[in-house]
C-alpha cells in the first residue's frame, strides 16, 4: 500500500534506526526507497547490502531533487514521506490505511502525530524527551508513551510524515526544486496541492512517531523559503497557512476561493523583495555546481533490488 521515500544525507546511526522501525512497527505492504545524498559516512554500502532500492547523489542535492528522484521508484499507491530522524510506533500505518479507506478517491494530505525531546513553542506537537540520538534514544519508554497518548484526528494541519496518494504527487509534479534545499518546500507543496482541489489537510491522530528532529537540515545553508515563497506565489506563506489551510478545520470551507487571494501587505512585500534575485541568490549560495553532483547513467543506481517489506 505504502511506498515509503526516506532522503538521507550521511546519517547512518539515524538512517538505520528509521529503517528498522518500519521493518518492526509496519502491519500492512509496503516498500523502503531511500535517496542516498553523498553517502560518504558507509550510507550507500548499508542500502546496497540491505538490498534496499535507492538512488543517489555524489553530493547533497537538497530534499526537493532528491525526494523526486526516489519518488520514480514508486510503486504502490500511496506515497510516504519519512525523514530519516524519524522511529515509527506500531500502529502508525495500519492508522493511515483506516483514514484513507473513508477518503475514497478524495485529494487528501495525511500527517502522524509528531513527538519530540524538545518543546520548540508548536503546539501541534507532543513534547516527550526520550531521546536526541541514537546514542541517548530510549525507545521502550517512547513505545510506551506513545501506546498511553490519545491523540485526535486535527483537520487543517499539514505537518510530516507526509501522506499522499501516489496520483496526486505526480498531478502536482512533487516538491518544486527552486526551493532547494528544501526550507518552505512543504508549504510550496500544500499550495500545490490546493490548486488541484485538495481540501483534506489532517493529522492522524492514532499514527504517532518519534522524531529526533533537525538532523540535516542543521548543517546546510538554508534558503529563505519564506520569501522566495512569495515571490513565485505572491502571497505570505503564513497567510496561505492561517486564511486557507487553517480554515479547511472550521464550517464552510467548501467556500473557499480555488484560487488564493492575496492581501495588500503581501502584494507591498512581494514588490519589495522583486529587486532581489530569489531564488537564484539563495540556490547559488547553496550549491553553484548542482548539476555536479547528479548521477544520471541509471545503471549505477541499485534500483532493480527486490522491495523490501
């Protein structure tokens, strides 16, 4: 049912915990796809050898390039977005299959219920410190924990692990790369995907996951997502989230403009920011040479492997 894509950029200890906890916790099909960034830390020679299908980069190319590039892979209906700081709890995929046998062929954005060692001021998150690594990680007490928690379903949220059917990711054509590498690319996402009709933006309350939390994205250099946000959408991604995602959760949304519409502030920033070369000053600061770091003969990708399940 599942296809599960986990990017990964040298961080084997955390990659491997993620596996396994799939490998463990998960009660229905499903199949492992990593993207390997660079691979240096033995990443790549642990997927070789766990026959796990993947596709890789000679560098980091961000999580935008390389979520599309194991999305390929894809096979099942259903597609999972796993970072790779992630453990899952058992129960978390047979609570997503029982969401989508009631959404029917709806366009629906599925999330799990996130738990966290630190309190960072979300409260959409539950705050359980059992660890910051594999080194500290207290999985017991976590498991338990999760078990007690009696999370609801939250309409108009749009948090991660994403879920989304393998059909509605193509008719957006995935995560748009001129966010790389990566910082507001969910959110360009989830406009992406109000465009097409998509009104079902959900945690799965029962689904719960453990995520250490920031692993790589606190080693690049970030873009400033936010803006370059407006500049393609012309509207402040906090109004997107609070006038249009948010209201998804109250009566009425049907209501809703198919089309955003933009406030006066948004448009008077967006105006201020078009001196600005975005988002072609962020992606040269990032990488200047991301073509170099591409690997385009696909007989050097492992991904004729057996799915693992």
């Amino acid at each position: 049912m599942f296809s599960i894509l986990i990017p990964t950029w040298n961080n084997l200890p955390y990659l491997k915990l993620c596996v396994e906890s799939i490998r463990r916790h998960t009660s229905i099909e499903h199949e492992i796809l990593v993207h390997v960034n660079e691979g240096t830390d033995g990443t790549l020679d642990w997927v070789r050898e766990q026959g796990i299908r993947h596709t890789w980069s000679r560098g980091n190319v961000g999580v935008c390039l390389a979520l599309n590039d194991v999305a390929r892979l894809a096979t099942h209906d259903w597609i999972v977005f796993l970072n790779d700081d992630m453990s899952c709890t058992p129960g978390w995929d047979r609570a997503f299959a029982d969401a989508i046998a009631k959404i029917g062929d709806a366009p629906a954005y599925l999330s799990a219920q996130l738990i966290e060692p630190t309190d960072t001021g979300n409260d959409q998150i539950v705050v359980g410190a059992y660890g910051t690594g594999p080194e500290n990680f207290d999985e017991p007490g976590m498991l338990r924990f999760a078990a007690g928690l009696t999370t609801q379903d939250r309409q108009g949220v749009a948090l991660q692990p994403m879920v989304v059917s393998r059909r509605l990711w193509h008719l957006v054509g995935g995560y748009s790369i001129e966010f790389g590498p990566g910082m507001s690319s969910d959110d360009d996402f989830t406009m992406k995907l109000w465009l097409v009709g998509c009104r079902d933006f959900r945690v799965v309350g029962a689904s719960r996951i453990y995520h250490f939390g920031m692993r790589s994205t606190g080693r690049v250099r970030r873009n400033k997502g936010g803006r370059e946000f407006l500049m393609k959408w012309g509207m402040l991604q906090r109004e997107f989230t609070h006038e249009y995602l948010r209201q998804t959760a109250k009566p009425g949304a049907h209501a809703l403009p198919n089309v955003p519409r933009a406030s006066f502030k948004s448009r008077l920033k967006r105006w201020l920011y078009s001196r600005k070369r975005y988002p072609f000053e962020d992606l040269e600061g990032w990488e200047a040479n991301l073509p170099g770091l591409l690997i385009h003969d696909s007989s050097r990708e492992s991904h004729h492997d057996a799915p693992q399940r």
